[in-house]
C-alpha cells in the first residue's frame, strides 16, 4: 500500500509494481517476459507466438483493427476478449497489453494490443490451386543467428509441401526479400547481413498430408529418431520418406522406409538437424 495513489503514493511506481506483480503470478505472462514476449515494461523482445499461436489484436472484437503506426505505451483492464484474427497493421509498435475480464486468447486472459514485432501481419501470397489442398502458414524468428545458419529449416519446410512461399522481413518490420519455390534462392551473404529476421512460410499440401518437421540437437537425437519411429509405427501401412538438413540447408541423408535405419553416429556430427519426415498415402 505504500505506492498506492489513494495513500499519496506514486501511481507510476505503483502501476510498474502491479504489472511486475502480474508477470510472477501469471504463468502465460511469466513465459513470455522470460522468452519473446514484449509486455510494455521491460523487456526489449517482442511477443511473436506462444505455444505455436501468434495473436494481433485490437481494441475491440473487430478481427480488422485498422490502425497503423501506432505507439501504444500503457497497461490498461478492459472488458472485451481479445483477437486470434488478423489485423491491419502493417508497422505499428504496440506495446502494451490489457488484462480482460472476458478472456478470448487461448493462452490466458490476456489480450495482446500490440502488433507483435513483425509476426502478427503478413500479406498472403500463396494460393493454393488443388482441390484438396490445404494453405498452411508459420513464422519464426532467426533470433541473433544468421541467416545461414537457419536455412536448414527452409528447407525442411519446403520439402514436405509440393508449393512454397517465402517473405522475410527485419526487426523494422521491412520485407527485405521474398522468394517463391526454393530457398536456395535467396543470397545468404546478403540475408546474413542482418541480425534478427522474421521468416514467414507459406505452403499448399494435400488435406490428408501427415508429413511434419522435425529439429534436433546433437543431444536429443536418439530421441528425435524415436520418434519419427514411433510415427512410423503408427502409419506403417504408408511409405516413408525421411530428408535429414544440416543448419546450413545441406541435405546430408535421407532414407526410405523405418527411421533407425539412419546412421547416428555419422549425425552426431551436426549440432542441429532439421527432418522432413514425408509420410506418403
């Protein structure tokens, strides 16, 4: 009670110490202060997905919210849900959050009123032609590696889906390049200039399409193996086709059929490998 603004206290101090207070108790919010999330006090990352759902979001239950370049600084309660729907905000820089009475998110009661460093709007640009595919997008962020080091995962990405898009933007939020099919197109020595991208995937794949990725560490490749075994158990009366990339988009094995074929000791040699794991009807 001593910062509190009815005992003469100071409101700023006592908004900061409650929105501290909000981040310990809260696991959602603890997660992300510790990880990506940007919640208006603090942390200099931003909020770009957690447990695989990025959120943009507004003011009100409109999906469209209309606002551009906007500079939000301040933590407010409100009543309304918040948005999973896309919105139009191409460079705002929200950074704060409400907490809502009527919840909307999936992960907690939180609604994000900030576009989330780049991740939150993306024009679409791959359509899908066949009548049974299905459009499938995803982003992730480089973090502090470089560009180079992350092809790995492209290319594991467009290895399981028959069409591919790709568009990369800066912490700025600017598109830097964009590429349609292989990855192998992009200048890595350009792309590696950069410090913290935003790569946004497209793909088109068949609706009854199992085929998934996989990233390991040196560490966890027993158990990485096993599980693509544990897959290929359950769907043993289809064909398996197993890509294995090393970080730089090297393809360095590939295999046919049950995943223990795969030689480990020869992997271990790579400190990250991303699978495409085909699984084919």
């Amino acid at each position: 009670m001593k910062y509190h603004p009815d005992k003469g206290g100071d409101k700023a101090k006592f908004i900061e110490i409650n929105n501290a207070k909000d981040v310990l108790t809260d696991p959602t919010l603890k997660y992300c202060y510790d990880t990506t999330c940007f919640t208006g006090f603090g942390s200099k990352h931003s909020y770009s997905s957690y447990k695989g759902s990025s959120y943009s979001g507004s003011s009100s239950s409109n999906k469209n919210s209309g606002n551009k370049n906007s500079d939000y600084g301040s933590y407010s309660k409100s009543s309304s849900s918040g948005n999973k729907g896309s919105s139009d905000n191409k460079s705002s820089d929200y950074s704060s959050y409400s907490k809502s009475s009527s919840g909307g998110n999936k992960q907690g009661d939180y609604k994000w009123e900030y576009k989330a460093s780049c991740s939150s709007w993306y024009e679409k640009k791959l359509m899908c032609s066949g009548f049974d595919d299905v459009h499938v997008s995803s982003i992730f962020n480089s973090l502090s590696n470089k560009f180079s080091t992350i092809l790995g995962k492209l290319y594991a990405l467009a290895t399981i889906h028959h069409t591919n898009y790709f568009t990369i933007k800066d912490s700025h939020c600017n598109v830097v390049a964009e590429i349609s099919g292989n990855p192998g197109k992009f200048s890595k020595a350009y792309l590696d200039n950069f410090e913290n991208l935003f790569i946004h995937h497209e793909g088109c794949r068949k609706s009854s399409s199992n085929n998934y990725i996989l990233e390991s560490s040196k560490a966890l490749l027993a158990s990485s193996i096993a599980s693509m075994k544990n897959k290929y158990d359950i769907y043993s009366e289809y064909k398996h086709h197993i890509h294995a990339f090393n970080s730089a988009g090297e393809k360095v094995a590939e295999i046919k059929g049950d995943p223990m074929q795969f030689h480990t000791e020869y992997l271990k040699n790579f400190d990250m490998l991303y699978f495409a794991h085909e699984i084919i009807l």
